[in-house]
C-alpha cells in the first residue's frame, strides 16, 4: 500500500481492498451492510451482534473490483444502512448477524448499537438513512 498522505481523507470512506495483499470479496449485494475485520484487514459482511463491526459498505462491487467502504464513526453525515427488522424513525440502531441493523433491543441484552436512524422508517431489507457511530457494547 502506498503510504501517500493522498491515501489520508476526512470523510472516513476508502477503497477495499486497498491494494492486491488484501482478499478481495464480492460486496455487490452488500450495500448498506456492515463489515466485519478479520486479524489481516480482510473484510467482509458482519455476522455477530455482539462483537463491533468496523465498516459499512457503501457502493459494492464484485470481486476484484473496488468497492467504496466507510469506517464506523468515521462518517460526517448520513449513509444508508440495510434494515434486518422493523426499525421506526430515530430509533436507536444495533448490529444484526446478516450484516444488517435492527432496533436497539434495550437494557437486558448483550448487542452493540451503531447508531440511530433517520427521518425514514423501515421493514427488513429496507435500505435508509442513518447516522452511525463506532460501534457501543451494551448490555
């Protein structure tokens, strides 16, 4: 990877994978699903409620084409997430084990909020706005 400071931006969204040393994935269904890190930086779609997702992704390609990824508390505004359950406007958001968000569950259990949702309401697989932070274990 270069180490450019062209490679340095404000708005917290990258290129991935960054150079040809990171496994490329298919993320062209993945739009609006959040990613996971592995130990090397290889991302792919979250599978956990419980353990913090590092990215979102925003534009996905097939593999071996880039796709546009945003770091979780990163971002300066609004971005679209998909929806794995019923979520209302500006309910408080937590990460779903397919990648997607799903209404903060509440006090009594184990999950991870990433943020709150928008003006927009939503079923599962609904794509909408949301604001998101990094990633907050509750319980």
């Amino acid at each position: 990877m270069s180490d450019s400071s062209l490679q340095a931006r404000g708005n917290a969204v990258f290129q991935y994978p960054p150079d040809a040393t990171f496994t490329a994935a298919d993320f062209s269904a993945a739009r609006g699903l959040l990613l996971a890190a592995d130990a090397n930086g290889n991302l792919s779609v979250n599978t956990s409620t419980t353990v913090p997702a590092a990215a979102i992704c925003l534009d996905g390609s097939v593999a071996g084409k880039p796709s546009a990824v945003g770091v979780l508390g990163g971002l300066p505004g609004p971005v679209w997430v998909k929806l794995s359950g019923t979520v209302k406007p500006f309910n408080r958001i937590q990460q779903a084990n397919d990648g997607g968000v799903t209404a903060d569950a509440g006090p009594g259990t184990a999950r991870v909020v990433v943020g709150t949702l928008g003006s927009l309401g939503g079923n599962a697989g609904d794509i909408v706005p949301a604001v998101l932070t990094e990633g907050n274990i509750l319980s």
